[in-house]
C-alpha cells in the first residue's frame, strides 16, 4: 500500500464503516491490526477508553475515502523542512535568546561531566548542578515559554543528558506554579537534573537495546533509582531528603504499579509525582527506541489517562495549565483553515495562544510566515473570533517543529 493511501486522523473523526491501520494504546499494545473495519460506534468509544489520540485509516476502502483531501496529500513526500526563527524579536528579545541558549548547552554540558563522573565512580560535585538549576529559576520567572521552547529541541546525540535538563525545567516551572519556596523549587529542579543518574550503572545495551526487554532486562532496569541513590550516597555530602525521594520513587504510581517498591498515595512524596508528570511528558515527546514521539497534546491526553490512577487529578491539571492546552511548539490547525506552530502560550486564557501562522486557509505554504494573537478579541478594525480546532502531526505537512526553536 502505498503512503498516499494511508491517512493519519484524530479519533473524533473516525466513523464507522473506516478500515483502520494497526492500531496500539500508550502502552504499546496491538488493539486492531491493519484492515480491520470499525463497525460501530462503541467501538470508537473502547480506543477512546485505551488513550488512542490518533489513527491511521485506509482511504481505498470504505467511508474514509470520501473525506476531504488533506493539502498536499497526494504530493510526493520530502524530508521535513527546516524552518528558522519563529522564536526571534517578534516573539521574544533576540539577546535573550541568545543568552538562554548559551546557558542550556553549559548546562547540558555540566550534566554529561557529572554523569560521566558518576559513571566511573569518580566524586562530583552536586553545587555544579545546583547552580544551573539557579540559572533555570531565573529565567523560569521572567521568560517561562522562551525556556520551555528550548525544551522542544533534541539531539540524537546529546538527548540522554537533554533529557535530564528538560525534565528539571519541567520540573522548576511546575513547582514554582504549585507556590513553592525558591529554596523549595532549587533542591527540586536539582533532583530532576539528577533523577535518572542510576541509569550510569546499567549496561549500555540494555538502555540502546531495540526491540523489547526480557523479564531479566526489565527488573535490571527497574533498579536504576536504587542505584542512583547509592551513587550519591558513595559521593560523601549530605543529599536533600527531596532530591533522594525524587530519584527513588519518580517512577512509583499512586495505585502502586511503579517500581522498584510499589508505593501507593500518600506513601510517594509529592515531589516524586512532579518529577513523574514531567519524565513521562518529555519521553513522550521524545522519538524513542520502543514508541514514536507524540505531538504535546497526545502526550498531555495520555497523561490525563493517568489522573487519579497514577498521578494526583489536581497535579495533573497545573502541569496542563503551566504548558498550555496547546502546549508551545504544538503544530495546530484554526477553523479559518489555517495552520500554525504555537509559540507563545496566554495562561489566563488557555485556548487562545499566540500562533506562527505558516500556511494560509487553503493550505498553502506562506513565504512570510505571520503572528497571529488569539488572545486578541477586538480591536479597531475587526474582532478575531479565529479558534485552534486541533493539533496534527507536523510530519504530514513537511514540517519539523523542533527547528523552529533554533536560530539559523
């Protein structure tokens, strides 16, 4: 079957009488295998249920082929482009981004010297890590979207320790939303930076192995926050009881399906569960060995999954609220047609974000891509009444969103 015959959707736009592709839940499990024919309406509501976001469905057979064409779907498929400066001095000071850059790739940098330390049983020093999550806090407080986009960028080559830094920026942001002490908030982004360094002691097959683990790998694996807290017991100082807890228990679950001790509720430290929400919306977001990268909103939908079972409901709604109902960096389409990456987000109205718009209502690429404020009801020309009506998959439309935070 050729790519032009296969077509990625939202679930609200399944219906019955589409043939869908494999289909899998969050956790990877085969729901529908390829060709199977949705018959009803229930079970639509049953993928819902799973957490599916998204299908992909067969436009030769049954009603999907009488859905509109998508722009250019029938077009021969390129390599994403790259397109440069969305984050530039229409959406933020140019210096500032410069200078948040520059203090992302030392901190990236200070994290692979500790990890490679910790890796060799050599001492390191936890005030390096410290004053870099010091960096994050102030910026965090003065330019919260500039640095959450810089989380949007991955390198292949860097990513386990872009990883470590992301999750802690999470982490800042979250408990600074959560009204924590500064204090409070330095001791938490530190545990984030450092909440996944046992895994310097497990071989490195099993962290790059493709394909799935056996058993054995599996509880290997699991004894990675054990062994994080003895690299930092061996390291001598006194570690923060909220650091240790957030490297001990970041993967326990609040209905006790974590590991490595089956914590359950009030058992699990609340900075713990921050830690969870935001190592599981960077990995989602992260291209994988064992699952694809999902879009923000997929990842934040597959979180909510979670609330109440595996994380607090109220944690699970601050940390929507601090990225945004479209988090930025998501690709979106308005129901004037066009289609844009969101680059800037209005926490007091969470629907109506700023919007780099890049292709115009008949889905055509603009030479000049433009602002547009959703936010902005009125003015003395004419009211905007323009909404997002969803997210897609920026891949479908040669578009990597990734690059818009880089400066060419």
């Amino acid at each position: 079957m050729t790519a032009h015959q296969i077509r990625k959707i939202a679930l609200d736009q399944l219906r019955p009488g589409m043939f869908v592709g494999n289909v899998f839940n969050e956790r990877g499990v085969l729901l529908y295998s390829a060709n199977t024919l949705i018959r009803d309406y229930a079970q639509i509501e049953a993928l819902r249920r799973q957490g599916v976001i998204t299908v992909s469905i067969n436009l030769n057979k049954g009603t999907g082929r009488d859905l509109p064409p998508e722009p250019y779907e029938n077009e021969p498929q390129e390599e994403p482009s790259q397109v440069q400066n969305v984050i530039d001095e229409d959406v933020f000071d140019e210096k500032k981004v410069q200078r948040v850059m520059e203090m992302r790739t030392t901190i990236i940098d200070t994290v692979q010297e500790v990890m490679a330390s910790a890796r060799t049983g050599r001492l390191f020093s936890i005030t390096s890590i410290t004053t870099c999550v010091e960096s994050i806090i102030d910026v965090m407080l003065d330019e919260p979207d500039l640095l959450l986009s810089l989380s949007r960028m991955k390198s292949q080559s860097t990513v386990t320790y872009e990883h470590s830094v992301n999750v802690a920026v999470l982490m800042v942001g979250f408990s600074a939303a959560l009204g924590f002490s500064r204090s409070r908030i330095l001791d938490v982004g530190t545990g984030g930076m450092l909440h996944d360094i046992g895994k310097v002691k497990l071989p490195e097959e099993l962290l790059h192995k493709q394909g799935t683990c056996t058993r054995r790998e599996y509880e290997l694996f699991k004894r990675h926050p054990a062994f994080g807290l003895e690299i930092i017991d061996h390291n001598g100082k006194k570690t923060p009881p909220v650091i240790r807890n957030i490297i001990s228990q970041h993967h326990e679950r609040l209905n006790g399906s974590g590991y490595p001790n089956r914590l359950r509720g009030r058992q699990i430290d609340e900075v713990a569960l921050i830690c969870a929400i935001a190592d599981m919306y960077d990995s989602l977001t992260t291209q994988g060995l064992h699952h694809k990268n999902y879009i923000p909103q997929e990842a934040l939908a597959l979180i909510f999954q979670g609330a109440d079972d595996d994380y607090p409901r109220p944690m699970v709604e601050h940390f929507t609220k601090l990225l945004g109902i479209y988090p930025v960096g998501s690709f979106v389409k308005l129901d004037s047609g066009e289609m844009g990456v969101v680059v800037k987000n209005n926490r007091q109205k969470l629907l109506t974000p700023l919007v780099k718009v890049l292709f115009d209502g008949q889905g055509i690429r603009l030479e000049t891509p433009y602002l547009n404020d959703l936010s902005v009801t009125d003015n003395q020309f004419e009211r905007n009444d323009v909404r997002i009506i969803h997210s897609l998959d920026p891949f479908a439309f040669n578009v990597t969103t990734d690059e818009f935070f880089r400066r060419g």
